[in-house]
C-alpha cells in the first residue's frame, strides 16, 4: 500500500525519489497532483491530461492505481514524464553512459567551433561527451536511451557545483549573450572542471537507490494533442471505457514560451546551436489570442468525448481574464451537465509561478472543477 506522505514529505521510497523528476516551468506542485488524484477519483479509474508537462498528474495518477493517460508536445517535459513512469534497468543506462562516453574523442574539432557561449558553459570533457550524447542517443525510440537523456537534461544547468555547467538557473536557461555578459561581470568565464561519467554515475546511484518506482499502466504521448486526441478518441469509443477525471493545466494565453525556456536543452535533443523564435503552433508563447481559443476548444472538446458523465474536470489556469474567461467558457460549452466551482488554489503553499521567482500579484492560478 503506498503512503502517500512518504512521497511528498521525503526520498525514502523509489516513488518519492522519482516524483519530482526534471524540473518544468509551471510545474504543479507534487503535492496538489497528488491531492486532486485522491480526491476526485479512485483507484482502477482512468484519468487525462492532455498537456501533461512533466507528467506530475499522471506520474501520481499512475502511483495510486489510476490508469493514467497524457500527452505532451515539449520533448523536454515528454522525456521528463515517460522516464519518471518507467525508467530503464539502471545497469544498461550505465553501459550506455559509458559507450556514448567513449565517443567523445569524435568531437575534438567541433568543440572547437561552437560559440564562445558553450565554450564558458561547459568544461571540454563535458561539451564533447554531451555532443556525443546529442548525436548518439535515440531517445525517441529506446528507452534506455531516453533515460540516460533525460538525466542529462535534468542536469543541464543548473547552480554551479550542482549541474554540469557553469552557473545557470536550473528551470530556465537563460539567453546567449545575456549568460556571456553575466559570467564574464561575475568572473566566471571559466567552467567547472567535472568528469561527466563520475557525475552521472553519482546521479544515477542516487535516483536508483531504492529501486524502481511501481506506477500501474500509465502512458504519455509525445505529440500535439490537438491531432492525437482524435487517435485517441477513435480507440476508446471502441471500448467502453470512459474517463473519470480530466486534470490539467493548459498553457496560459502570452505568458510562458517553454521552447524559448527550454532552448539549451532542446538543443540537446538535437535543436539549434543558437535557439530561435519558434513560429510553430502551439510550441510559441500563444500570442494570437484567435490560436489560443481554438486550441482549448479543440482539446476540450475532443476530451469530452472521452470523459464518464459523472467524471471530474479540473483545470488549473492563469486568472488573467483572457486565458480564464475562455477557458471558463469553452469547459461550460463542452461539458453543458457540469456544475462549476471557482477556487482559489486549494491544497497550496505556493503557487507554480511564485516557486519561479514570480511574486506579481497580476499573475497567478486559479482552479476550475467541474462535478455532476
Ligand atoms: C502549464 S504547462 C503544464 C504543466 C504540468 N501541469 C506540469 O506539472 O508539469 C502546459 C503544457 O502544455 C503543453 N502544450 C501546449 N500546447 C500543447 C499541445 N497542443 N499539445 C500537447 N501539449 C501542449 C506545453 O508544452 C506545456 O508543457
């Protein structure tokens, strides 16, 4: 039987040691996932969410006996989420550490050539494995490898001493030149001399050490929901399987650009040196609000048709009114039986942007549920 508060409260148990896998801007709380699983649903029930991030909704949706299904179009937060549900046999990363570490040599030259900014972001031993790793690892379709390369993107950056590079924020990486500028006002333009396999080794020891976290049938689908959902539909209606929660948190109308946030690891997965503005729907930051509206009204509708009639919709949203009167409003129009409660951020300490730095009192969540 799990206890939940092991989960939250320490990292005594394979669970709790996985739970919080790879840090995401907006993430819940674990916390809050965890409490809006026990309570609106129970266990052998099926639960969605739709823009999963890094998967905490399912990840404790799957940890308490729920089949949990999401789907994420970031491959940082998919590859934090599919790991964290099943990560591979710790002995074959390792191999896979050292083979892909052994390559390394093959890239004597190109570090050569990378901007100055890799250059003070990283020592020469960590540049090459990582260009190793960013060329050999195919993390898409093995799941060794894409354990081994969301560890890597767990660590990417972070404060110094404690990530492979030089000093960084750990959730978001910062701009080129402004990184540049800011180590060389700081004198650190050198980076910290680590030995990548000694650090991934420590890192993996610790995440494996109690073992392998039990998650009962859990999946993330790594894609635009808008399109998979229709995939999905199409299967479950066959069944009669229908789901009893939707939770979720959809992006919130010109706040967060997760591409941008996320552009050193995405270049680690195989983006562009120098990152640039990304113009693909829905992997921007939602600034044509016309974008915005149908992109809920897609997903929300596409879920309805999954959803029990006696289910539970709980959407965490920005209060800001564009991003909340839509949302509010799509919800009502797809699940029209529902009766709608507005709440100010049950089950919290503190609120996804303020564990960002964001004390602004414009910004912020607010909940919606839905109930029969
Ligand atoms: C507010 S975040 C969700 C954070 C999540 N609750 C967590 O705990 O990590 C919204 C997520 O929706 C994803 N997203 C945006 N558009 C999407 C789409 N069309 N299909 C799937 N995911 C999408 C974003 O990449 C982002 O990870």
């Amino acid at each position: 039987m799990i206890n939940v508060e092991d989960i939250l409260k320490g990292f005594k148990t394979p669970e709790s040691r996985w739970a919080r896998f790879g840090p995401y801007y907006a993430m819940f709380p674990l916390d809050f996932a965890f409490e809006v699983v026990k309570q609106y649903s129970k266990e052998g029930d099926y639960i969605i969410d739709p823009f999963a991030g890094r998967c905490s909704s399912i990840y404790a949706g799957g940890v308490l006996g729920r089949h949990s299904l999401g789907i994420e179009i970031n491959p940082v937060g998919w590859l934090y989420g599919t790991v964290k549900l099943q990560p591979a046999d710790k002995a074959e990363v390792t191999d896979r550490l050292l083979e892909v570490y052994s390559k390394r040599n093959d890239f004597n030259l190109a570090i050569e050539r990378m901007p100055l900014f890799y250059r003070m972001c990283y020592c020469d031993e960590v540049l090459k494995f990582l260009l190793s790793a960013r060329q050999h690892l195919s993390w898409k379709r093995s799941s060794i490898d894409a354990t081994l390369m969301s560890i890597l993107l767990v660590y990417l950056h972070g404060k110094l001493g404690e990530g492979l590079s030089n000093q960084m924020k750990m959730t978001k990486a910062m701009g080129i030149n402004y990184s540049v500028n800011w180590w060389k006002k700081h004198k650190l333009t050198k980076p910290p001399e680590i030995n990548p396999v000694d650090f991934v080794i420590k890192k993996l020891d610790w995440r494996y050490e109690k073992g392998m976290p039990t998650v009962f049938d859990s999946k993330v689908f790594f894609g635009d929901s808008t399109t998979e959902l229709d995939r999905i539909v199409q299967k479950v209606q066959e069944t009669d399987i229908r789901f009893s929660l939707l939770f979720t948190s959809p992006p919130y109308c010109s706040v967060t650009d997760y591409y941008a946030d996320q552009w050193l690891r995405l270049w680690l997965l195989g983006g562009p040196e120098i990152p640039k503005y990304n113009q693909e729907k829905h992997k921007g930051r939602f600034v044509s609000k016309k974008d915005y509206y149908n992109l809920l009204d897609t997903v929300f509708g596409n879920c309805a048709a999954l959803m029990d009639e006696n289910s539970t919709i709980y959407v965490r949203t920005d209060r800001r009114e564009f991003t909340f009167n839509s949302t509010l409003e799509i919800l009502q129009i797809h699940f029209p039986k529902h009766k709608t409660e507005i709440t100010d951020r049950p089950f919290r300490t503190r609120t996804q942007t303020e564990i960002h730095g964001n004390t602004s009192n414009e910004t912020g969540e607010i909940d919606i549920i839905m109930t029969r």
